[in-house]
C-alpha cells in the first residue's frame, strides 16, 4: 500500500503518472486507508526509503517521455513489492518544496542526411519514497 500526506491525514494513492497532464507524476486516491498524520506518527516508524530517477531518451518527444514515466511506475511497483509484512510505502517528496518533475534536454542530431531532435528525459528530483513498518 502506498500512502501521501494530504494536509493533516495520510491517505492511501494509487501512481497515476501521464505525459499529457500538467503534473505528469501525480498520485490519485484510492480510498482505501485514511489515518490523521498524529496518529501515524505515533504508531509508524521509518525504516528504510529509496529515491527514483529513472532516465530515457528516445527521437519521438511524447514516446520517450511515456516510456520516462513507465519506468518511474515500474520502479513505484517494485518497492510494493519488496515491502514485508505489516510495511507500506510513503511518498515523502512534498509538493511546492521538492516534488519531482519531467525534464528534457534536446539534442540536434543529423539522420540520414536530414536534422533531427533527440530527446533526452530524466525525473529531477528524485521521487522519494520511505519504508514504515509498525512500532513495536
């Protein structure tokens, strides 16, 4: 399960990653767990994290920034699935102070004769996601 803090509660999200949207990382709730952030607090502890900067590159924009956020999603789902009993996942990055974003650099290249662009994606900064499991 994966939770995001929204004001004073942690809600349970689902990734819901697009290359046409404004906010192409983004997070929709799923409904499944609310909790007030106070009562988190005092009964998760943070036990490890992972941060994720997946990178692409391709000649087509939009196809290597999908592909950018397929592996972003990818890489969502295998901390899911490493998580051990009684752990669940916590977006950390904060919107407005470190919230990751697509970037892209363009590269001219020359293709059969004729000029064309490259693209070149990356997510900065790194998506940071933390581990809590239950205190003991």
């Amino acid at each position: 399960m994966i939770l995001k803090q929204y004001g004073t509660s942690y809600q349970s999200v689902q990734p819901n990653f697009n290359s046409r949207a404004l906010t192409e990382i983004g997070f929709r709730r799923d409904k499944q767990l609310s909790i007030s952030a106070e009562e988190f607090d005092a009964t998760y502890e943070k036990v490890g994290g992972r941060e994720l900067a997946p990178e692409s590159e391709g000649d087509v924009h939009d196809e290597a920034e999908e592909d950018l956020l397929r592996n972003l999603e990818d890489g969502v789902k295998e901390c899911v699935a490493e998580l051990g009993d009684g752990e669940i996942l916590v977006v950390e990055s904060r919107e407005g102070k470190d919230y990751p974003k697509t970037r892209d650099r363009k590269k001219n290249v020359v293709v059969d004769g004729e000029n064309r662009l490259y693209f070149y994606w990356r997510v900065d900064p790194p998506l940071r996601l933390g581990v809590y499991r239950k205190k003991s």
